[in-house]
C-alpha cells in the first residue's frame, strides 16, 4: 500500500484559487474547504450594545485533502508560495483510507 498523508491547510479566503491551482497541478483533486475563524491581527468587529467588539478571530477557509507521500512535500512548497500571508499548514500520517463504496484501501481508495 502507498503511503499517503492528509493536508490541512488554514488560509484566508482570497488565496483559495492559488491554493486550488497548485493542488490541480500534483493531480490533487479532492478537498474539503470549509468557512472557518482563526486568530489573526485584525480579529472580527462586531457592534453590542452600542460598543465596538473585537474578537480577535478572522475569517479563514480550512482546507483538508489526503495527498500521496511522493508529492506532498512538493504541495505544501508550491501552496506556501501561493498564499504568501497569515497561514497554516500541518500533515498527518494516515494509517488506513477506505473507500466505503468500493471497499478500495490506501492510495487506491484515494
């Protein structure tokens, strides 16, 4: 079995198409994005009771994808050129991938 890995990546909105082009480009099709808040130096500014409220969280998208092990130190290079801004990046081993319908396992479930 191929080893693969998965890819989170926790970037602001506007880079999502770099993000997208460089995962195309190493054959990275499947993602999951998701609408999410992180700290950041701006913060979200809301206005309670009259008052300015800053939270201290900005909005940011969370990228997840499983990505084989020959590329994925290639993805994170070409997606941290990309962004060039607040981020983060961080990849876990994944012991077993399952695809339920098939019942393929490891790189071929991918």
């Amino acid at each position: 079995m191929d080893a693969v890995k998965m890819l989170h990546a926790l970037i602001p909105p506007h880079a999502l198409d770099a993000v997208r082009r460089a995962f195309e480009r190493h054959a990275v099709l499947g993602m999951t994005i998701v609408e999410v808040r992180g700290p950041g130096t701006d913060g979200h500014r809301s206005v309670h009771r009259g008052a300015v409220v800053t939270d201290g969280l900005v909005p940011c998208l969370r990228i997840e994808s499983i990505v084989h092990d020959d590329v994925v130190d290639r993805v994170v290079d070409e997606v941290t050129a990309a962004v060039r801004a607040e981020g983060r990046l961080w990849v876990v081993p994944l012991d077993l991938v399952t695809r339920v319908r098939t019942g393929e396992r490891g790189a071929d479930a991918v």
